[in-house]
C-alpha cells in the first residue's frame, strides 16, 4: 500500500488494515496519538522522560495487543486515551507497590501480594494476534523474551522479577525497556522485514 493511503486514511481503516495484518498501518495508527499521550504522560511524571518513554512503549504494546477489543462506537482518540490513563494508574500502583514492599521487607520477611484488579494484558489477542505476537517474541533474545512473558503475562513486579533472576532492579528495568523496544520495533518493522 502507498504511504499516501495510509495518511488519508481514516483511523477505523486503519485499524482494519492492523487487523488483516499490516503493521504498517499501525504504525501509522498510533503516531496519530503519540504526541498527546507522550504529553500526558511528561505531565504526569513530572517531566521524568525515562519513565514517560517507557509508559509511551508500554501504551504502544497494549493498544497492538488489544486492538480486537475497539468498540467503533467509541473514538479511537478516547479508547487509546483511556488504556494511557490506565497504563499510567498500573505504573503508580505498581511503583508504589514495589516502594511498600521493601519498606516492609525488613519487617515481615516477604512481599504484598499482587493486586488482584485485572490489568489489559490479562484480556488480550484474538487467535490472529497470538500468533502475530509469538512470532515477535520468538525472535527475541531468550532474556528478553523471559522478561516479557514475566512483566506482561505473569505479571510479576520488578521487585519479583529481580528476585526471580536474582538481578539488581535497576537492571530489571533497564532490561525491561530494551525488551519493550526491540518488541515495538518487531511490530512495526513486520512487514519491511518479511519482504
């Protein structure tokens, strides 16, 4: 498809073409949004740019893995802004969480249990997308792989995710975000590098 249809495009076509398959076109999709999110996000975080690029990353992961789920009734615009905001809450949970729990460590000998609310990736990919996005995590470095399937599928916070590889968390996270990256560049590179 030309880059001029994808540009003229409106975001139910994309989001159509997305569904049929063309990474391309959500590429395209969710530049639309970016800026604004990536705003939200710096205002939120108080201008912390690491953390709003990784809120950005994971906002990017969720909207491709939830893509299915859009009710055209709503705007594309709100349904993405809505899984930002909530991205933005499981980030000051989780945060504060992991804050609590080594508070707490010397004193109870253990963590929080995991909040029970559910988060998007527990509700995610139809049949299609499963098979997209086992695609993309089986080209992925095996360390990287593992730290998504924790994060994302499992859940796990850093803190866990630490003690489970028994790494510093300051290089959980830094691990974390080359994972999230490498799998958005598989999302948005698929087609070029099927060719």
């Amino acid at each position: 498809m030309e880059i001029e249809k994808y540009i003229v495009a409106t975001d139910q076509q994309l989001i159509e073409f997305v569904l049929g398959g063309d990474s391309i076109a959500f590429e395209h999709l969710f530049n639309r949004y970016r800026d604004s999110i990536y705003q939200l996000y710096i205002q939120r975080t108080g201008g912390n740019v690491d953390d709003t690029n990784d809120l950005l990353q994971e906002t990017f992961v969720k909207v491709f893995l939830k893509l299915h789920t859009y009710n055209p009734e709503h705007t594309f615009g709100k349904w993405v802004y809505t899984i930002a905001r909530n991205t933005f809450i499981d980030f000051t949970r989780r945060r504060r969480d992991d804050t609590i729990s080594i508070e707490r460590a010397g004193e109870t000998m253990g963590t929080l249990p995991a909040p029970d609310s559910p988060t998007p990736e527990e509700h995610m990919i139809t049949h299609q997308n499963a098979a997209q996005f086992e695609l993309f995590l089986s080209k992925m470095a095996p360390r990287y792989r593992e730290l998504i399937e924790l994060r994302f599928f499992r859940e796990f916070s850093y803190k866990e995710i630490a003690d489970q590889l028994n790494l510093p968390i300051g290089t959980v996270k830094t691990q974390i975000h080359r994972a999230r990256e490498q799998l958005c560049r598989y999302i948005t590179d698929h087609n070029d590098r099927q060719l």
